[in-house]
C-alpha cells in the first residue's frame, strides 16, 4: 500500500447524500410517546428513532400546525 496519495489526482465529486445529513439533538419526550412509535417500530420492522424522524419530515413537508387545545 502506498504511504502517500496525490488527493489532487482522486476524483473530486460532491457528496450525493450532503442535503441529507442529519444533527443529533437530545430532547425529553413523554413516555407514552416513545412507547408509542417503539410499538409502530416492532410492527414495521423500522427503527423507531427512524419512524419519529420520518413523521417530523412529513409534518415539515406538509406544513402541519400545532393545535394547542
């Protein structure tokens, strides 16, 4: 194996996925919440860290408000 590599001569490209990354963020969620989505995880097979995730984006995409009652 080489000891050194000209980085100038590798392929330069963008990262595909840079649009995509995440930040991990800590936050306190109600218990009934989180066993909610753990039991949507088991059902689906999807991680439920993932499933949360997903149900946020799709709350961003549609633009949903909050209902305070």
């Amino acid at each position: 194996m080489r000891e050194e590599y000209d980085i100038k001569k590798l392929n330069p490209r963008k990262n595909p996925y840079a649009g995509k990354l995440k930040q991990q963020v800590t936050m306190n969620m109600n218990i009934t919440t989180i066993q909610y989505f753990k039991t949507m995880a088991s059902e689906s097979g999807i991680p439920y860290q993932t499933l949360i995730n997903l149900y946020l984006d799709e709350c961003v995409k549609e633009r949903k408000k909050i209902q305070f009652v």
